[in-house]
C-alpha cells in the first residue's frame, strides 16, 4: 500500500491494488500491537487505479480527541490470498475551508479600479457531522493570478481573516486583469485545511482615448530639451470629454505592438483638468521623432493598442570624413572622394545629404563654393572638377536634420605650369625620309614669370595626312640648362608634328603647337 489520504468529508482512500476482492479498513487506537479497534469498514469502492475510498466518513467514538490514528488494512486478492497492511493514518481532525467566494464585480475600469472578494469560511466536525462557521479570525490566503497590458503574468497574494460568523472580506486594487487564483484557510492544530477553492476571474473595461501632440522645435540639439504639448480626450456616454489626471510619456522610438515596457522614454507629465499637457523632453541622438501617449495601463491596451501623436523632430549628429583623398593630376582634374561617417551603424538608403567642394585662393580666409552634390550610397560623394594652379581644397556640409555643419581639413594641391615654345623645324620642306632638325624651348611658370625649365623631357609625334592618330617618333628628349632642345629626327612625309611633355610630378601637362609639314 503506497498511501492513505483523509478527505474533507471524512472519508478514506487507500493505495490497494485495483483487483483486490475485498478490502476492510481498521481505525486503530495507537500503534501499540494490542491497540483497540476505534472504528471498522469494509464498504470501499475503488475509484482509480490502486485506489479504493470508504462509501462514507469513518465515525470514531464519541469523545475521541481529535488526531491522526494508525491503520490496519485487510484485503483478499484473487486465488483467494489474503494480505494484511499496518500503516497510514486517518485524519481524525476539524476540516476548515472556504464554502463560497466571490467578487463584487465582474469587472475593473479606468475610473473604478477596485473590487472586493467576499466569502465564507467554515469548518466540518467529524465527531457530529455538522459544517458550521469557521472560529473567528481564521486566516484565509488568497492567490490572485494577474495579466498586465502585455499579457505578462503575475501573482499577488494576500490574506484576509473571518468574523465571528466565519465571512471574510478582501478589498483589491489589481490595476491588471485576473485571470482566477484561489483561497485556502491556513492550516491550524488540528484542523485540516479543506482543498482551494477556486477564485473567479475579473475582466478589464478597455478606455478609448484621443491625443494630439506637438514640439517647440523642430531641429533640436542632442541632449537639450524641447516643449511638449497636446492634449487628450476620452470617448465617454456623452461623447468626446477631456481626459484630465492621464499619465502621458513622449518616446524617441515608435512603440510597437510586442513592447513590454516603454522604450526610450525622453519625457513624461501628466494632464490638466481640460486635458491639456505641457513638459519637457530630452532629445537623444536616437531620437528619429517624439511618439506621445498615455503611459501603458491594461486599462486602454498595449503597444498600437494604445494610441499615440507623432511630431517630427530632427536631431543633428556629428560626424567625420572618412576615407577623403583629393587630387590634382597633370591635366587640371581635381578629384575628390570620401564619405560621411558616424559611430551609429550605417544605413545605406533613404539618407541623400548634400555636400560642396569649396576652393580658397587667399590661403584659407575666403572660400567660395565650386560644386554642390547630394551623397549617394553610404553617404559617399565624389567630385570631378577642373582645379587651379595653386589652391586650397575642403568638403563643407551645411548643418541639416541629419547631420551638423561640418568643414573637412583643407588640403592644399599645386602643380606648376609649363609651356612649350619657340618651335621650329628645319628644312621647312624636308624629302620624305630625310633628317630634319627640330628645336624648342620648355618653360614653367615661377611666381608668375616663365622661366626656362631644364631637365624637362619631351615627345615628338606625327599624325600622318589623311589620318586621325597620332604616332610618337622620338621620346625621352631631354631640355638643356635653358630649357632649350634640339634634335634630329626622319621625316615620314606630309603630316602635321607636334612635342608634348611628358609628365613630371608637380608640373602640368603642356603642347606645342603644331606645325604642318609638306615633304617633297
């Protein structure tokens, strides 16, 4: 036999094999081995598996104090063996529970949050069969289970104790919805608590409200404080009223139906009587704009359940250039590229800023703007302009809603100018394949005055009559101490000749002009 249990109405279920033939049950005195037999039955049915409970309670003699009494328990199984178990108890004892309970109300509201649970404890004597009221001050716990505007859980537990005719009574404010909970009396000597009994539910009366919303600025600074002002409304009988006394919060982030909490809280205050609201909230570089509303309640819903007033708001960051390189090539082109970055991730679309490559030719006190651009993916940009001799270069962005105004470092390009010539070739008429003399003289621009260029050196071509590319003869010639060259070189026939320079760091790219010879 695996156990006994005593029921709140006296009767007995023992742990027997469920293809016992017969089974009597013996309420003993003590444990002693001659123990007198207080109480006798063989009249059990058996209601589940090994299980087998008494038709009816067990009565012992009158006067017999109330206890836990020892067992002996007789029972044939089949083939006629009949096996005999001492041990176990019965719970001759008070049973005290809760009788009835139930709440005011079937529901709570904004306006009408508590209810009270009412109920009646009382207690069944074994010796006479009787229920009565419960003995003044019983204690009775209650379990109350809860559900929060976001369907989160909860338990609240409380106690409340029995008058002299073994009612109770439990004022509650849950400010959620209860789902059920229980009450049990509190177990005392000799006094078996009766199983819990169930408490019932208590639903919520959703509120339905308006708000409008708006900010004293639209471009604001990290960490400085904007107003915040509205007003919100409640749907009553009589229509649309002011909703004053409301908890009202102002987010940076859009509440979303799955929060459990509010999310980037910048600001909160509540409402004045004509429903009005007036506070001040903190931006946050995170802040994308103010999301305003009542602070969650289970009383008018969760996330998208609760409504709320949007008011742009445009929060500047810092940045820096990243990546930036500027050049000047031996043509004139001036390029430059970099992006903007952040130290929040970056989000490549639906982010256009614009951005100007500035020029300064005074050495930095006055610039002026040469291109403007919006940034393309990634916040980059890339500029292709034709650049001066001698300048300084900068990226400068305007502040705007994303971003503060911002210079990158100036960055000084220079190339020196240079020309070719004083260009002659000799004889003027020269036999297709005989030598002909080529001089010239290579010049750069040095403090605006051209000076001979020595160590220069330049290429002779020849685009023949007739075509349209032009063909190099002799590279790598190089200029005198005065800039000057002279050479030979074989005439290929009628054509047009020219000398170009070839590219030196720090030196633009110069021509000559071009001279057409007709060979004999």
């Amino acid at each position: 036999m695996s156990q006994t249990v005593t029921h709140d109405d006296g009767r007995l279920t023992l742990g027997l094999p469920s293809n016992a033939l017969w089974v009597k049950v013996s309420v003993l005195a003590s444990s002693a081995p001659d123990a007198a037999v207080l109480a006798t039955t063989d009249e059990l049915t058996s209601t589940a598996y090994n299980a087998w409970t008494t038709d009816a309670a067990i009565k012992l003699p009158e006067g017999t104090a109330f206890g836990d009494y020892p067992l002996a328990v007789d029972y044939r199984l089949p083939g006629g063996i009949v096996e005999h178990w001492t041990g176990g108890s019965f719970g001759y004892k008070l049973h005290t529970g809760v009788s009835t309970v139930a709440f005011d109300r079937k529901t709570t509201s904004y306006d009408q949050r508590d209810v009270v649970l009412s109920g009646t404890a009382t207690t069944w004597n074994p010796a006479t069969g009787e229920r009565t009221p419960a003995a003044e001050g019983t204690s009775v716990k209650v379990t109350l289970n809860l559900r929060d505007a976001y369907s989160a859980t909860s338990t609240k537990i409380a106690t409340a104790t029995t008058a002299a005719d073994g009612t109770f009574s439990l004022p509650v404010t849950p400010n959620a919805e209860i789902s059920g909970g229980t009450a049990v009396v509190t177990a005392g000597t000799d006094v078996d608590p009766d199983e819990a009994r169930p408490v019932p539910a208590v639903g919520v009366e959703k509120l339905t409200y308006r708000i409008t919303s708006d900010t004293s600025k639209y471009r604001v600074n990290a960490n400085t404080d904007v107003k915040v002002t509205g007003r919100v409304e409640r749907l009553t009988a009589e229509g649309w009223k002011a909703f004053g006394g409301a908890p009202v919060v102002s987010t940076g982030t859009e509440p979303l139906g799955y929060d459990t909490a509010v999310r980037n809280e910048i600001g909160s205050g509540g409402t004045f009587a004509d429903g009005s609201f007036s506070y001040l909230a903190r931006a946050q570089y995170s802040t994308t704009g103010v999301y305003t509303g009542l602070r969650p309640s289970v009383y008018y819903g969760k996330g998208n359940d609760r409504p709320y007033d949007l008011a742009r708001i445009a929060v500047p960051q810092h940045f820096w250039y990243a990546d930036a390189r500027m050049t000047l090539d031996e043509f004139g082109r001036l390029t430059a590229t970099g992006r903007l970055a952040t130290n929040a991730s970056v989000t490549c679309y639906d982010k256009i800023d614009w951005v100007a490559l500035q020029v300064s030719l005074d050495n930095g006190r006055t610039w002026h703007d040469m291109k403007a651009q919006a940034t393309s993916y990634c916040s980059s940009y890339s500029f292709q302009v034709w650049g001066f001799d001698n300048a300084l270069y900068r990226i400068y962005h305007p502040e705007t809603d994303r971003f503060f105004a911002r210079t990158s470092t100036p960055v000084r390009l220079a190339r020196t100018p240079t020309r070719i010539v004083n260009v002659s070739i000799t004889p003027s008429r020269p036999r297709t394949g005989s030598s002909m003399t080529v001089k010239g003289l290579v010049q750069q621009k040095v403090n605006g005055v051209w000076k001979a260029m020595p160590g220069a050196k330049v290429t002779l071509v020849f685009k023949p009559r007739g075509d349209s590319s032009w063909y190099w003869v002799k590279k790598d010639v190089a200029t005198n101490s005065a800039g000057n060259f002279n050479f030979r070189a074989t005439n290929y026939g009628d054509g047009s000749w020219g000398l170009y320079l070839q590219s030196k760091n720090g030196f633009f790219y110069s021509e000559s002009r071009t001279i057409y010879v007709d060979a004999l």
